[in-house]
C-alpha cells in the first residue's frame, strides 16, 4: 500500500466521520451561513430602527409659561411653517400637530405612524410642551431628562423682513435624545429659513445665485474606514481558525480519548502517514470554512447592499479578488490547523484541548486585532507578523485596495515558513511516543530539561521553529535598530544590524540546542574538512562572487531594476565607502559567513540530514536563507549562493569550507562596490553599472569555480556517519 | 511465534530513568495461549505494547512471526490483531464502514476490503446492526464489532491486553468464547490480565509479570508443582513475595 493511498484512506475516513459530527457542521456551515447576516443586516437594522425611532418620537420642549402661553405660542407657530413648507414638498406627508403646541390644525395632517419618511422630504415633527417658570428650571428639566430640549424666543415669532428672531436652545449633548432632538430643532429652523429666504428672494426677482455664490462638490477619494470593512476580515481569520479547531480536537484528544488512537497505531500504518492524512482534513476544513464564511460575506453585502459600507466608494467588493483572497487563506488555514494539531495533540481529552487551545486563541487575536485598527498599515513589520499580516492582506484585498507584488509575497512567503514550522511541530508531537501514550507525562516530556535525552544534531522541529521564530525577530529587530536614534548616518544602523547577527543567528539557536541537550560540535556543524574542501573553498569563494553579479545584471537587463531597489543599491555603495576596508571585511565578510553558516547550514540544514532528501533539504535551506534577506529583487542569487552554500556544507558534511566561500565572496564583493579603483576591470559606473563583465574576466571565473566544485565534491568524507554537520 | 529477548523499556523521570519493564525474555510457540499476568504497573501494557510495535524497546529485542518489533514494525502489525477492553470504535461510522476502512489500512484494495467486511459481518452475525452508527450499539454489539475489526487482517497473531476489563458478563463472555475460539483455531494468543480466574481457564502457559520482570513462567501444573499450591491467585502472591525478597524492584531509578 502506498504512501498516498494510505493517506487517501485516512484523508477519506476522517473526513467523513468529521462531516456526519453535527457539531463540525453547525460550526463550518451553521455559523458562517448566519452570522453575516445576522452581523451586518440585523445590527444595521437595528441601528436604523433605533435612530428613526428617535426621529419620529415626539420632542419635549420645556419652555416659559403655560401651554396656551406667548412661548408655546411661538414654538407652535415655527412647527405651523415647518409643516406648511413640508405640505409644499413633492413627497412630503405632513406631520400630525403636536397635542400641547399647535393651536391650530395644519392641513393635510395624518397620524404620525402612518408617516413613512423620505430622504427627499422634510422628516414630520412633533412636539410636547412642558411649562416652566424660568429659564433655571428649563435648564434643570433638561438635565433631569423630564424635557429632551429648552426653548426660549426672546420675543413672540414673527416672519417679519426686519426683525430677527433670536431663540435659545438648552440641550444636553452627552444625551442622544436631548442631541437628537436638539439636532432636529435646529434642522426644523434652518428649513424655515431658508424658504422665507427663498419666497423673499422670488418676491424681488432675484437669481438664486445673488445670496448663494458658490456651489462646491467635494469628492472623497480615501478609503472609508467604514467599521465592517475593517472588522470583516477579523472575523474571516478568526474564523478560518475556528474551523481549525474543532476537526483539530476531534482527531487528536477526542480520538485519544475515545480510545480509537492506540487501535489505530496498532495497524500497519506510519505515524507520519496518520497525521498527514489527519492534517489535511483539517486543513479542507478550515479552508471549506473559510470559503464558506467569504461567499456568505459576499452575498449578504451583494444581496444585502452593503457596498458602500464595506470596499472603496463606489467600487464595492472586488468580486474578481476573491479568489484571490482565498488562496491566500490557504497556507494561513494550514498554519492555524497544524497548531491546533501541535497543541491538542498534547491533551488527553476534549475538555484539556479546549483549555490548551484558549490561550493560542487569545494570542492570535492580539496580533489580529491590532492588525485591525484602522491606521495599521500593510507595510514594514507588520508584513511578516503572524495572523496579523493575513488580517491586512485581506482587508486590502477586500476593499480593493492595490497590493504590491512584493508585499503579498512576503506575507504569503512568511506565513508559509509558520506554517511548515508549525507542520513540523504537529507531527513530531503526534508521532512521539510519550504524547501517544498519554499516561506518561507527555507535555513534561517535552519542556522539562531532567526528562529531555541527549541527541547529536538538532530535530528537524526544533530548527524549522527556531527558524521560523528569528525571522520575524529579525526583521523587527532590524527595522528597529534603524528606526532609533542615530540612524540617520545609516552607518550607526548598519553596525547596529551586523552587531546583532550573532547573537540572533548563532547565540539564540545555540541556546536553544543547549537546552534540548544537543552536542553543539555536531548541531553547527563544526567537524573537520578534508584539504581538498579547503583549497576548492577558496577557488569558489574567489570566483562566485563574479558568477553571482554576471546573474544579477543578466537578472536585471532581462527584468529590470526598480527604482527603489536601484536606489537602495547605491545607498548601500555610499555606505560602504565610509567604512574602512578592515571594518568592511569584518562587518559584511566575517560576521555574516560565521552566523549564516551556522543557523542556515549548520543548525537547519544539518537538521535535515536525517530523514529529507539532499536536493529537497538544500533547496529548502537555501530558500529559507534567500527569504532572511528580506529583499525580492535578491532573491533570486541569494536562493542559488545558498543552494552551492548547501551543497559545500552537505557536500563536506562541515559548516567550516562555506564559512571560507562565503566569507571571500561577500568580501571581495563588498570590496570592489566600494573600492572599484582596486578593481579595474570592473566596469565604472559611468560606463554603466549593468554591464557583463569581460569575457577575459567571466570564463577564467566559470574555470575557477569549476575547480572548485570538483575539489569539494572529490573531498566528501568517506565515512557516511560521521561527526559533522 | 513470539519472542521476546531481554526487553528492556525505561521512561524518563526526573533525575533520570524508569525501567517499566526489566531484562524480558520468553517464547510463545505457534497455536499456543500465553498469559502474562501481574498488578497493576507490573509492565504487562508496556510489554504488549513494544511487542505490537507501537513503542520501541530501550534495549533487548523481539520478534513476532519472525519479524523484528524495532526494525520491521509494519511486517508486526501486519500479522498481528489487537485488542484491548478500552478500546474504542469510530462512533460516527457503521460497523461495515469500519471493518473496511481497518481492511483497507491492512493493504486490502478497496472491493477486497468491502469483501472483507461483508464475511466478517456474516460470520459474526452483525447483519442486524451492519449498518447502524456504532455510536447507538449496545456494549455486547460493540465487543462483536471489536473482534471483527482484531480479525480483519485474519492475524495469525493475537496480542490482548486486559480485554475483559470492566465488562459485564454477557460482553465478558463473548470475548472469552472469542478467545478459546480463536485458540482451537490454532491462532497464537498473547493475553496479558489480573484476573487470574481467565488465566487458569483459558492459558497453555502463564508468565508472572511483577516489577518488570518475569519472576515465573511454565503451565499451570508446572507453577503447582514448583510452589505445591493449587490456586493460581495463591501461586502468584508466593512467587511475588519470593521475587520481591530475591531483587530489588526493577522500577528503581537508574
């Protein structure tokens, strides 16, 4: 039976039993299918039936003397215009009169339930007097509440051309109904006004233009920072999680404490084949949920009109983004499902699952809700924070808003290194005796140094999550050291950054592997090497540096060079001609080559020495090591020096030749960006910095560099168990 | 059929290790019924469990059908069947769905599977519930469904550990009658229990298991002989008492 039957099988067999589970169903289908409807319709429903029926409730208006008073008279007045001006509207319905305010019935008056407001038309107006004796005790009704607002007209209304009547209003702002109701007063007059201004305009003949001489249009062009475009995608994570967690307790805890686990690891089936096979149905899972939870955003905002609420003005959900959107949930919905696995695979019930994934919950919601404030951007550290950078991407994607290529690779890239991380974890906890067999102390097992046994090189779990922890440490640590003071020299930063790289790439992991009880000679792989690896080390790392810039100005004749890129470029160059040969040597030659041969070639590809394939294993380290450099455009030379790096450590079985060929060609590469008078074959940079360098120059490198591969390949150890990396 | 040298298994404890079972060395030989039987943390769970290759031995090594547990652990579960009195069923899937899905993880291609489970339906007369969730079976139909699913591979190998713990009579009963069956089919049974009543009527040859090691092993009538005591119950506490004065515990920390 082949490996990818047996998957299949489990992949088939889970997938049903997590399907018939009513519990799996309310959560993936129940939920989704509800709770945006539910979310947006009822709660901004519930918003407009709230604020409508503050609109249409009757004001109470505390005001001087009694209701058949000089005061109530002018107030009853003011609302007999209101109404008559509403009587003249297209689609206007007059409002009823007021009990206490209007002496007079206006016509055409209807019952204010009937009334059904148009956004065209004046809204109706009712009023209640409450008669006091002063303004005091208007003022004091207002703020006991027994009135909404308190009018005072200096003296009786009139709408006579000379005379200006002047009314105070007494409200209480911190109160809705007193604002509303003060808001609605003051709308009330300003409609008055402006048609007594208009009648007296067309009286005298007029244009509209004479008291009106401006007519502005302002168009918002910004993103709206409307709360469910910034909450949506909150809850689209939040939500791809929660699809995680229930499968993930199910097949781990739940099978364990169903007693189902130890039947299954009696059967002849590899442990690793088990978690794949469990891990996927997981992941389909939580990817289903997450594409259920986006199709039913999408049609309640398109059934729901919610457009404007959501993306850019007048755009609406970039329908054609979607898939998009969901492809870049994937590796997310594989992240948050392999740590659910990791974690409950450590619980011996449904319950202790439920307790151990509480806690991962809340620490994804930190990131995930910062991320969803709306002045965070996508862009600087947030591009590499876990849960954080996929709350982003999405709410970018969601709302239209242009995403660069870069931008969305390097959240994609990141999440992909958790998320192989975090795989690595899950099923290496799955697959350990200890966690297997829960009546002994599994989680202890793992963490408590007594319990932990010796090993010669590092697992394969602990360097992939020791890795995939520096790279976010990194490249905050690196953004931050630029950010504080004296950054502004860019040479101060750039001492800080290499000053850190020892301890990030070579202390940290050391530390870690200290406490995990691994021999530190074999996990950096510091054994010896043969004197051919030696003297082929030299040859490389005296000419890769030629191949590696020939590949950059093929790269960029062919692809083009972007202006940032460029210009990082130069400023880089400009720096390095501050610093003196020796400093630059030792800063961009010796520490990198000791530190990146340590974490990349030593502790992570030395760690996959046991179990992965040659070329998979360098391909990924080299990968990992391109990634580290945070800088697209390098990609590309980065991955291929990190690939020959590789393969010398593999090769050599001993960090020590890279360390050699990696230290010569950043050296003599940094040298001759800085110093090209030493290098006068080089092209000068008003001949154009992308030239290909001479013939004469590139082929006695591709000869020496030849050399130097046949030297380090005849110089592998002969003995396959050996000491080293 | 079953040999076991040496076996050792320590767990990591604080300050250093745990010898759950302690230099093991016995022989189960073809159709033969072997009971390995001890109390509580005597090492019967974790030896079945290393002899199944489930768990790796720290040192010492066993063989089943010829297979080594530590090296060749998918050829030992290919020919064994395992089955324990806490051992669970799929709840959400049919007892047919079952015993084809164990089929298929035992090698079998689909329609062999389906085969498979179709004869073991019949066979164990489960044609009244084939295709009920598991879930809703009652415990006697469940222990039914159990043996099935021990027998899907047709194992000539069967490793039992404690599996009439806590049933009642009726599930009990099925499962001893399983076992004698299974016996007189000329299967080889390695069943560890407590319930030394089983043993005497069910063992060719018993093993006591006490601190990890094994303190006795012959047939019934061998034991009797050796301590001139009847009752096995009585057998055990003497050699129990004789082993615990002749070495110190195996449990000790090394």
């Amino acid at each position: 039976m082949t490996f990818r039957r047996r998957v299949r099988t489990i992949y088939g067999k889970e997938l049903v039993d997590l399907l018939r589970d009513r519990r799996t169903l309310i959560a993936m289908i129940v939920v989704p299918i509800f709770l945006y409807p539910v979310l947006m319709l009822g709660s901004l429903q519930a918003i407009t039936v709230q604020t409508q029926a503050l609109g249409q409730r009757a004001i109470i208006v505390a005001g001087l003397g009694g209701a058949d008073g000089p005061q109530a008279a002018s107030l009853a007045h003011l609302q007999h215009e209101y109404d008559r001006i509403r009587a003249l509207e297209p689609s206007a319905t007059p409002a009823s009169k007021t009990p206490a305010a209007s002496s007079e019935p206006a016509p055409g008056d209807a019952p204010a339930a009937a009334v059904e407001d148009s956004a065209a038309s004046p809204p109706p107006l009712q009023l209640s007097w409450t008669p006091c004796a002063s303004v005091e005790e208007i003022g004091q009704c207002v703020r006991d509440r027994s009135a909404h607002v308190g009018v005072v007209f200096e003296e009786a209304l009139t709408f006579s051309p000379d005379r200006r009547n002047r009314i105070r209003i007494l409200y209480d702002r911190e109160e809705p109904r007193s604002a509303t109701a003060h808001a609605r007063l003051e709308d009330v007059i300003a409609r008055v006004a402006a048609r007594i201004n208009d009648e007296r305009r067309e009286a005298l003949r007029l244009p509209a233009t004479y008291f009106d001489p401006f007519e502005v249009t302002a168009t918002n062009l910004a993103s709206p920072s409307s709360i469910l475009g910034q909450i949506l995608p909150l809850i689209l994570v939040l939500m791809t999680i929660t699809g995680a967690i229930y499968p993930a307790i199910d097949i781990t805890a739940g099978e364990r404490e169903r007693g189902t686990l130890e039947t299954i690891l009696a059967c002849p089936v590899p442990v690793i084949d088990l978690i794949v096979g469990k891990f996927l149905v997981v992941t389909t899972i939580a990817i289903l949920g997450a594409a259920l939870n986006l199709g039913s955003v999408c049609a309640t905002v398109y059934f729901g009109g919610f457009n404007e609420l959501i993306a850019v003005a007048g755009q609406g959900i970039p329908y054609g983004q979607l898939v998009l959107i969901l492809l870049c949930l994937i590796p997310f919905a594989v992240l948050m499902s392999a740590i659910m696995m990791a974690v409950c695979s450590y619980a011996r019930t449904f319950k202790e699952a439920q307790n151990y994934v509480t806690p991962v919950i809340l620490a994804v919601l930190i990131p995930g809700g910062f991320a969803a404030l709306p002045a965070t951007e996508l862009r600087g550290m947030m591009l590499v924070v876990p849960v954080g950078n996929m709350v982003l991407l999405t709410r970018e994607l969601l709302i239209g808003a242009p995403v660069g290529t870069s931008e969305l690779l390097t959240v994609l890239l990141s999440t992909t290194l958790y998320a192989s991380a975090a795989v690595a974890v899950a099923a290496k906890v799955f697959g350990k005796e200890s966690v297997v067999f829960a009546d002994v102390e599994s989680l202890r097992s793992t963490f408590d140094r007594r319990l932990i046994q010796p090993s010669p090189r590092p697992s394969l779990t602990m360097a992939l999550v020791v890795t995939a922890v520096l790279f976010p440490a990194w490249f905050f640590l690196q953004s931050w050291l630029q950010s504080t003071r004296g950054a502004e020299d860019g040479l101060g930063a750039l001492r800080r950054t290499f000053a850190a790289m020892p301890v990030m790439f070579v202390v940290v992991p050391a530390l870690v592997a200290v406490y995990w009880k691994v021999d530190l000679r074999v996990a950096f792989g510091l054994g010896s090497a043969r004197v051919g690896a030696w003297v082929g080390a030299v040859l490389l790392g005296m000419s890769s540096w030629i191949v590696a810039r020939e590949l950059v100005v093929f790269q960029h004749n062919w692809f083009g060079m972007s202006e940032l890129a460029a210009d990082s470029a130069a400023a880089l160059e400009r720096l390095l001609r501050d610093l003196s040969p020796v400093e630059l040597v030792l800063m961009l030659g010796l520490i990198p080559a000791v530190c990146e041969e340590a974490l990349f070639r030593g502790f992570l590809l030395g760690a996959m020495r046991s179990g992965v394939r040659k070329m998979t294993a360098i391909a990924a380290s080299a990968a990992v090591f391109a990634v580290f450099h945070f800088i697209l455009a390098k990609l590309p030379v980065t991955f291929l020096l990190g690939a020959m790096l590789g393969w010398v450590c593999w090769t050599t079985r001993s960090i020590l030749p890279g360390v050699v060929v990696h230290f010569l060609h950043n050296s003599i590469l940094t040298l001759s960006a800085a110093h090209r008078e030493w290098f006068s074959f080089l092209p000068q940079p008003q001949e154009g910095a992308q030239d290909h360098l001479p013939a004469g120059v590139v082929l006695p490198a591709i000869a020496i560099f030849t050399a130097g591969c046949v030297l380090i390949g005849r110089s592998a150890p002969k003995a396959t168990g050996g000491s080293a990396a | 059929m079953v040999v076991a040298d040496n076996l050792v298994k320590s767990f990591p404890v604080a300050g250093g290790q745990k010898r759950a079972v302690d230099g093991l060395s016995f022989r189960v030989a073809r159709g033969e019924i072997f009971g390995l039987l001890g109390p509580n943390g005597a090492g019967k769970t974790t030896t079945l469990r290393m002899l199944s290759g489930m768990i790796l031995p720290t040192s010492g090594s066993a063989r089943l059908a010829g297979y080594d547990v530590a090296t060749q652990p998918f050829e030992v579960k290919r020919v064994l069947g395992f089955l324990t009195a806490n051992t669970g069923l799929y709840l959400r899937l049919t007892p047919r769905e079952l015993l084809q899905y164990f089929a298929e993880l035992h090698g079998m291609d689909r329609p062999a599977a389906r085969r498979r489970a179709e004869h073991l339906v019949n066979w164990l007369d489960m044609r009244e519930f084939a295709d009920l969730r598991c879930g809703s079976l009652s415990t006697g139909q469940r222990q039914r469904v159990n043996i099935g699913r021990v027998l899907v591979a047709d194992p000539p190998v069967l490793v039992m550990d404690e599996p009439t713990l806590g049933l009642d009579v009726i599930s009990n009963r099925l499962i001893l009658d399983f076992i004698r069956r299974a016996g007189d089919e000329g299967k080889t049974i390695l069943l560890s229990t407590h319930y030394l009543d089983e043993a005497e009527l069910l063992c060719d040859r018993i093993g006591f298991l006490h601190h990890g090691r094994l303190i006795a092993e012959g047939t019934l009538e061998e034991l009797q002989r050796r301590t001139g005591l009847s009752r096995l119950s009585a057998i055990f506490l003497k050699l129990a008492a004789e082993g615990a004065e002749a070495t110190a515990p195996a449990g000790a920390v090394s």
